[in-house]
C-alpha cells in the first residue's frame, strides 16, 4: 500500500469515527443485581463494600469511584 492510499484509508476511519460519535450509537447502561436497581444498590452498604474490595485502593462516594 502507498502512502496515498494510507492517507484515504486513515480519512476514511477518521470520518466513520467522527460519525459515530456524533450520531453517539452508545447507549446508557442499565443492569439490575438481585433484582435490585441503580437506587436500590447505592443503598446497599454490603454491595458498597464488595465494590469497594473488589477496586483494591479505591472508594465507592455516591456515584463516584475515586481510586
């Protein structure tokens, strides 16, 4: 492959990326454990602390993970 061609290659990929994120083709997370919601598992100080030994040197305040 010449460098041309790497060039429209890369602008290509470029492009598709840039697409992407405009249109933003992710979507939002949503996972439920034992039943229990987002809410519900905030709440939880047992499922705080298993987070919190899971993420060694880190620590679980509200909805931020600080580590």
């Amino acid at each position: 492959m010449n460098q041309k061609h790497v060039l429209v290659v890369g602008a290509a990929l470029t492009a598709i990326n840039l697409a992407a994120v405009a249109v933003n083709l992710s979507t939002q997370a949503v996972g439920k454990v034992a039943g229990k919601d987002r809410r519900d598992l905030y709440q939880d100080t047992d499922f705080r602390w298993a987070v919190e030994d899971v993420i060694a040197d880190c620590s679980v305040d509200g909805t931020k993970i600080q580590c």
